[in-house]
C-alpha cells in the first residue's frame, strides 16, 4: 500500500486529516490524549503502544487505532519508527 492510497482510504472513511509521522530512536511520549480519533499503519522501525494496562508492540504492517481522547503512551524502538495516520477530530463519526 503506498501513503496515496492509506490517505484516499482514510479521507473515504471521513477522516479529516492524514500524515506521516516520523519519530526518533528510543523516543518516549508519556500518557497524554489527543482531540482527534486515529487510524495508523506502521511502516518502518517498531513502536510500543500503551492503552490502560495493555501495551502491543508493533511493527511494519500492523495497524492501531484510538478513539477520540482515548489516553495512552508510546515508546519507538532503536531504530525509531514511521507511522502513516489518518485523524478525525470529531467525537464520533
């Protein structure tokens, strides 16, 4: 899947915004929330995603999504990672 066909999917699914996100080597986000929804497929590197007591590690291929405010924490791997994501800032829809 190229990055135009992950966006033109996204857009389809009403979502308003999509972008690639490039993080760095051993990056560390602590919990936080966003005003937005998420749907992302990772594609370089290998990230460790946090949701409540539940942490997946993932890497290129697999997908992730959040809802609205949902709180979580991210950890990138040695070599960082590259998600493409799609946003919704919409509670729901």
């Amino acid at each position: 899947m190229s990055f135009q066909d992950f966006e033109a999917s996204a857009l389809a699914q009403g979502f308003d915004e999509v972008l690639e996100r490039v993080w760095e080597p051993g990056q560390v986000v602590d919990t936080h929330t966003h005003p937005f929804a998420v749907k992302a497929l990772v594609v370089r590197g290998e990230m460790w995603l946090t949701e409540g007591d539940r942490t997946r590690r993932l890497a290129p291929g697999d997908r992730f999504e959040l809802d609205y405010a949902a709180p979580h924490a991210e950890r990138y791997g040695s070599e960082g990672a590259t998600y493409w994501v799609a946003r919704r800032s919409t509670k729901s829809g």
